[in-house]
C-alpha cells in the first residue's frame, strides 16, 4: 500500500511539474536554435530607455497563424514558419550614439564569427544599419537587424525561423504603420508594450 | 576469560589457534604465553600445533580444477541472488510503466502547437506586436535601400560632372 501511496505521489508531482518544465523547454529550445541571438547583454541600455519591446515565441506564434489565416493569409504563411520574434528599441542620445555605433559593429563581426552573413552594413552620416542570415542547410534559420539612428533611437531586431527577408519588408511596408510614430506614442507613456 | 586469574589449561587450549595466528590482545596473549611456559601440558599441545601449521605450510599450492570450482561459483551465486530484494511486483511494474509512459508522452509533446488558453486580447496584442516588428523590419530595409541609393547615386554620378570640372579646370592633365 505504501509503495501504492508513493507511486501515486509522484505521478501527481510529476503531472504538476510537467507544464512549467514544458515552457522552460520550449523556451531553453529556441534559444539553442542557430537563427537565435542572445541580445539580453546589450548592457549600456537602461530598461526606462526601452522604446519598443516585442517578445513573440513559438505557441503564440502557433495560434496568430492559425487565427488570421482567412484574415491574411500571406501574412498567417509568414508567422507559421516562425518559431521567435524579438525587437528591442531603445532610445538615444546624440553622446552615446559613436559607442553605440561600435557596439553593434563588435556585435556584427561576432555573429559573422559565429557562421552569419552580414548582408547589409551601412555607415551613413547620421546612421548605421547592419541586417545579417543565418543560412542552415540552404534555407534561413535566422534574421537580425540593427538600426542606429544617431539623433534618436538604437533598435536590434532577431527574427527565428524560416523567414524571407523580402516578405518581411514587403509585408511590413503594406502595414503602413510609422514605427518612429509608435516610439513616440510609447514612450510617452509608461512601459514598452503599449504599442499603437 | 577474567583478566585477573590466571587461565586454566581449557581455556589455553581454546586460545592457542588465535594466539599462534597473532590475533589475540597483547594482554591476554601474554597470559597465554606464560601459562604455557609454566605447564608442560600446554607446552606440548602448542608444539604439536606449531608443527601441524609448519606441516600444512610446507605442503606445495594444488590448483582445484574447474570441475570443483564452476559448480561452488554457480551455488555461490544462487545463493547470492536469494539473498537480493525480490522483483516489484506486477501491479507495481504496470504503475511504473504508466508514470513513464505519462512522463515521456508529456515531455515529447510538441512545443509549439497553437495553446488553447490564449485570450482574444492576448492574440490582438500579439498580432500588433507581430505587425510592428515587420513594419520596424520594414523601416530599416527602407533606409538602407535609400542611403545605398544615395551612396550609389552621389559615386557614380556625381563622378562623371566632377571628372568633366576637373579636366576643363586642368586641361594639361588630359593631354598625355
């Protein structure tokens, strides 16, 4: 009977654990995926700087696929193949904007250390933009973006997944939505996640 | 044996194999030792013990062969696995397959499918979330198509004017 007692006790125990351990998998999951980018050490950031700040992953992904398919369905498609969407937007001052600048230069060079391909690296006169893939097997794994605006705002964006840059961009511009509009709106009130 | 008498040849007689063997406490083989100094009888009995032991010693090494040795070992190791806990009873592996069964079919469970507790309001927020990262996406390969063009347009241009200013400011360069 006690062996009974015990080996229902650890059933229930287990049952009870398997749900959380079950989203820190999924979570420790994609962060070994080779498309994900680790930009929680971005250090010279304040957390009130925080502009913009979007956290997708892959359930919740799952089910905004599922729910716009008749809605957009080029845009559901899109979703479907991706397992993480991240964008960190922070603002900036004038001052810090030249080690910025270096930072996401480090940053570059040690992602193509890592196996990435930068695709894009533009050192404008008031800004800078860095977009690299992470290409595995033939076909992305990965997506990363960072934008430097001198006079106002540094943003690092990581796409996980199957993603077609191109669709990206295509799709984002028939939104129609002026993300600096949207960084105004939230940061004039609090927190990031308040988006338009 | 009481420490305080002295021993009695009886008792001589049952400590002389561990006396001889060295295994006896360094009091009570020195009581031994003069018992048997003092009574011939003892004398004799541990000689003769001595000389069993020289004897045995002296005897060469025979190796047993297996014939002898496989069946000892065998009935060794039965007797070995008797002595072990018994197996868990049936009910008792059924229950321990079911928690594993439970426990695998949960954990190789697929990570990603849609979750069925997700709000309409957290969809709406994820879906505004969604669509103003590719409009940031957007933003950024937007600017970089148009600085990239700027590049372009002021390098290959521009160059072809200032080449043309500069041979009329500088016609002596033109001539070889």
């Amino acid at each position: 009977m006690k062996r009974w007692t015990a080996t229902l006790l650890s059933l229930f125990v287990v049952i009870l654990a398997v749900p959380a351990a079950g989203a820190q998998k999924a979570r420790e999951e994609i962060e070994h995926l080779p498309g994900y980018v680790d930009f929680t050490g971005l250090r010279f950031f304040e957390e009130e700087d925080l502009a913009i700040e979007v956290n997708l992953h892959g359930s919740l992904l799952g089910i905004l696929s599922q729910s716009l398919r008749e809605e957009d369905r080029e845009f559901s498609e899109l979703l479907a193949k991706l397992r993480s969407v991240r964008v960190n937007v922070f603002k900036l001052d004038a001052d810090e904007a030249s080690a910025v600048r270096d930072e996401t230069r480090n940053i570059t060079r040690a992602l193509v250390k890592e196996g990435w391909q930068a695709v894009v690296r533009i050192r404008g006169e008031e800004e800078s933009i860095q977009i690299l893939l992470r290409e595995v097997e033939g076909r992305i794994a990965g997506l990363v973006a960072m934008f430097v605006d001198d006079a106002e705002s540094v943003g690092f964006i990581n796409i996980v997944g199957e993603v077609d840059p191109g669709q990206v961009a295509r799709l984002g511009r028939a939104l129609d939505i002026d993300v600096l509009e949207a960084m105004d709106q939230t940061t004039g009130e609090e927190g990031a996640s308040d988006l338009p | 044996v009481k420490r305080s008498q002295p021993l009695t040849c009886a008792e001589v007689h049952a400590l002389l194999e561990p006396w001889m063997d060295g295994e006896l406490e360094a009091q009570a083989a020195r009581r031994v030792h003069l018992h048997v100094e003092s009574c011939p009888g003892c004398a004799d009995e541990a000689d003769a013990a001595r000389r069993v032991r020289e004897g045995l010693g002296a005897l060469p090494l025979l190796a047993c062969p297996d014939s002898v040795v496989q069946p000892v070992l065998r009935q060794a190791r039965r007797r070995l696995l008797r002595g072990l806990p018994r197996p868990a009873s049936t009910a008792l592996l059924a229950a321990a397959a079911t928690l594993l069964l439970v426990v695998g079919a949960l954990f190789l469970m697929p990570t990603s499918p849609p979750r069925p507790d997700a709000s309409p309001q957290e969809l709406a927020q994820a879906e505004q979330d969604a669509r103003l990262a590719m409009a940031y996406f957007a933003e950024i390969s937007r600017r970089a198509s148009l600085t990239l063009r700027d590049e372009v347009i002021a390098r290959h241009v521009s160059e072809v004017p200032m080449a043309t200013l500069d041979a009329l400011r500088n016609p002596a360069e033109e001539t070889p």
